[in-house]
C-alpha cells in the first residue's frame, strides 16, 4: 500500500489519469442506437473505460443520489426520471477526464446545447433539461463519492497503486466484451 503522502503526489503528478463517473440516463439506455453512440463517442475521445455496469436505480437510490438539490423544483421529475429505467455507470480515465467528459456531454440545458455545442452529446440525443441524456462529475471529490456510490467495490487508491500505471504507460487494450479497457499483455523474449 502506498503512504497518503505517495498516494497525493501521485494524484498531483500532471501526467496520473483522472477518474470520473459518467452515467447513460434512462432515456439513452431506452435506445440502443443511442446507448452505442455515446459508448462509441467516449471510445472515440480516448476515454479509458475502467469499469463498466448496467442497473436500475431504486428511487430511494436516486433521493440519496439528488439530496443536494432537494426541494429545487426539478427534484421530483429527476428521481422519477432516474428510477424509470436501466442506467449504465461507468468510470472513465483519462487525463482531464472531469473537464474532458463535460466538454463532451455538453450544457445541461438540452436547448443550450443544441446551440453552443451542437455536436455534444447532450446537443445530438438530449430530449429535455430531465432527459439530457448523461450525468458526469463536476470535481474530483464528487468524482469519488460519485464512483464510490455506483461501484462500491471499487478502491480507488488500489487503482492507482496497479491499474492506473499500466493504463497510463501503455499499451493498452479494449475488450469488447466486457466493455473495458486494461493493459496488453506484452509478450515477452522468446526462448534463449
């Protein structure tokens, strides 16, 4: 196990991979054609996919989730909306993976983003302000508590101990199957 002290200059180091939450709301998980879009939109943007899962969310999931913004009056419609149907999680990598995702997803305002960032993800599938399609962290104390919420067992300081320099220096391959990426198996020399 690393110190904190090694564990922060890690974090620190401009060239570490940053997590990030990223969720596929109901609305594009309803939609195949959409739900492989976007999956193909963060594969094309060089997102590393460290962990990948589908589920519903129980609607007392979504108040704990959403508490921040209990008694706002688009409350009620988002907990409704999120507990309607299958999400997909993820956790993504990538350096500036935060600012990188929400450049990608786009203005929450689905109207906005059909205007500034038309090509977003938010300005191509977003239906309504609700059904905007995804969810991504705004900072890396969310990214956490966020990705501690929908992988629970998944240790960050364990990824950064062995997965995050494998993934950082490469190479790397994307299982299709699985829907993630992890580090090449590099062949060795061959016999002497």
């Amino acid at each position: 196990m690393l110190a904190r002290s090694e564990m922060t200059s890690i974090l620190r180091s401009p060239h570490a991979l940053q997590l990030t939450l990223a969720l596929i709301k109901p609305d594009a998980v309803a939609h195949p054609l959409i739900l492989e879009a976007v999956h193909q939109q963060i594969l094309s943007n060089k997102f590393l996919i460290v962990r990948m899962r589908e589920l519903l969310w129980r609607k007392e999931d979504c108040q704990r989730f959403y508490h921040e913004h209990e008694g706002r009056f688009f409350y009620q419609r988002l907990v409704e909306f999120m507990a309607s149907g299958p999400i997909r999680a993820y956790i993504l990598a990538r350096q500036d993976a935060i600012q990188l995702w929400r450049k990608l997803m786009g203005p929450t305002r689905v109207f906005r983003a059909r205007h500034i960032a038309p090509d977003s993800i938010r300005g191509s599938f977003g239906l309504t302000d609700t059904r905007n399609t995804t969810h991504g962290s705004d900072s890396a104390v969310s990214a956490s508590r966020e990705i501690a919420v929908f992988f629970p067992d998944f240790s960050e300081q364990r990824w950064y101990e062995e997965e995050e320099p494998q993934l950082r220096c490469g190479p790397v391959h994307y299982c299709p199957e699985g829907g993630i990426h992890c580090a090449a198996k590099t062949e060795g020399p061959g016999p002497a």
